[in-house]
C-alpha cells in the first residue's frame, strides 16, 4: 500500500516479548524462512505486519495507515525496551536479547477479556483460541449466542459477566481514567488484583505494576518478601492508590512495587518466561514463537539474569 509506513528496531526480542503478552490472540503467527511473523488481525492497528529475524535481532514492521509510527512501537514494546537495557546496566549484564513489554491501551477491553479467561488454565491452548473464536463469532462488543464455542466454565462465567466489562469501556474517562478502569474491573466477579495488576501492564505499559503468579511468588517469597496477598475488597477501598492503603507495609505488591518501582512488571516477566519456556509440553503457538531450539538459548540466558537480580537484590 503506498500510504504505509516502515518501522525498524534492532535489539528487540519480538518473539520473547510476545509469548508473555495478553496481545497474543489478536496476532496470526507464522514463520517464513526462519523469521518469525506476525499479523494483527484483530484490534486496533489491524494489518500492522511484522517480520523478526532472530539471528541479528532485527524487528521489520510494515505500519498500515490506519496505524501511527508512535502507536507501533507501543504494540511491539519498544517504547519501554529501554528499562530492559536500564535493568541489565544495573546487573553488570550485557544486553543481549531485549524484553519488552507490548501494549494496546486502545485494545483494553480485549485484553480485559482475554487476562479473564487465561484463569486457572492453559493460556496457550485455550484461551488464545477462545478469544479468537469470540472474535470471529463477534461475541465481543455485540450479542452473541456463543454457537460452537467450547462449553469451559470460565466462557460460562464471561458470558455472565461480559455486559459488566462492556459498560466499564463504554465512555471516554480522564487522564488517570485507568485507576477507575482498575478498580471498577476488581468490582467484576472472578476479577483479582492479580488479573488488575496485569490488565495495567498490558494494557498501559505500566511497569510499576505486576502480576504475582506463582512463579513471581516463589521469587519474591525466596528473596525474603514478607508481604502477603492483598484482599481485593480492600484494594477497591483504597481505590488502588497506596496512600490511601492501611495495609500496604504488609501487603507483597506494595513491597515488589516500592522495592522494584519501574521494573517490577519486567522482572515478572522475566520471571514468567523462564518458567514458561521450561515447561517440556508445548503447544503448536509456542513452538511457533520460540522453536525448541531457540527456547534453550532463552532459558540459558534468562536463567542467568535471573542470578544476576537474585545476587543484587540480595546485597
């Protein structure tokens, strides 16, 4: 198309940064010649295409016109690949491969979506597929009788809740309109602060905040955190802002976000991939991001950093 632009980015590791993304099944995946490529197919910015050459790290985007240059970078993280290269200085580490963190603020209400139904279960087999199918069913803003979607408890329990998340997203909010977004979606039943916690950094690209699974807990708890998880309820009382918290000198997200500030949402991503990229049993998606032999590299690298935080956190 002559209307559309090309965005270069080199040191960006797009198929690291994408597995942990809830963008994920907005994208059609595939690999050409040994490059990774993926195509938004769904959302904001659709066409956007983009080709990733892992051998010399270089990310090669074609940016339909009905996508910015400044908005493409947002999609693909590379507005916030420089507290990747901040984190590794601070580690005495070499910058090798570039996590990010990808974000969609004008996608918010599928990535709400999305972050429900990855709950308790295998995100890479069901829950990118299931998005999927809601798209092409458009089962998302409009009224759906779900024909042929699988019958998973959690799409009965988004079907039941789905009109609550459509009204949050209804109306342009303020400038800070994504605390009110927050707390309004911890109103949602089945919504946590974890699924809160990663809805902002996925959505905004807000780093501070982070998501602790299992993985991340075991870290921080293996660090010496003392904090404990948060009751939602009170978290929608201080309508998430910390000040006005009582409990947060004993609450563990205030003490990754005070002990972490900015990188907390990439050190748990760090964390997420390492496990995830372990696991032996891998689906078709993962194996399309990061083939099995790509992924030892990853572990042995992510691994390393991974030292590398634990030794300086620790001092």
């Amino acid at each position: 198309m002559p209307n559309d632009k090309i965005l270069l980015i080199r040191g960006l590791a797009l198929d690291l940064s994408l597995l942990h993304s809830y963008l994920l099944p907005m994208f059609d995946i595939m690999r050409k010649n040994n490059e990774l490529v993926i195509r938004k197919r769904y959302g904001y910015c659709m066409g956007l295409t983009c080709s990733y050459n892992a051998g010399n790290q270089l990310v090669r985007c074609i940016v339909p016109d009905n996508c910015s240059l400044k908005y493409a970078k947002e999609l693909v993280g590379y507005t916030r690949l420089h507290l990747y290269h901040k984190l590794m200085k601070l580690i005495n580490m070499k910058p090798v491969y570039g996590v990010t963190i990808p974000a969609s603020p004008m996608d918010k209400f599928i990535i709400a979506v999305t972050i429900y139904l990855s709950r308790n279960t295998d995100y890479y087999r069901n829950t990118v597929k299931w998005v999927r199918r809601l798209f092409e069913q458009n089962c998302l803003w409009g009224k759906c009788e779900y024909s042929g979607l699988p019958g998973s408890y959690l799409l009965n329990e988004l079907y039941a809740v789905i009109d609550d998340i459509r009204k949050i997203f209804m109306y342009k909010n303020s400038v800070d309109g994504w605390v009110k977004e927050a707390v309004l979606l911890l109103g949602v039943k089945g919504f946590g602060t974890k699924s809160v916690m990663a809805y902002l950094l996925h959505s905004y690209g807000l780093t501070i905040y982070a998501p602790i699974d299992r993985y991340y807990y075991e870290f921080l708890k293996n660090l010496g955190f003392k904090g404990r998880l948060p009751v939602k309820n009170k978290c929608i009382t201080a309508s998430l802002k910390l000040d006005n918290c009582r409990f947060r000198e004993k609450c563990l997200y205030y003490e990754a976000m005070k002990r972490f500030g900015e990188y907390n949402g990439l050190i748990q991503s760090i964390i997420y991939l390492k496990n995830k990229l372990s696991r032996k049993n891998r689906s078709n998606i993962e194996e399309k991001l990061i083939p099995a032999g790509k992924a030892e590299q990853y572990i042995s690298y992510l691994n390393e950093v991974i030292g590398k935080l634990e030794t300086s956190i620790s001092n």
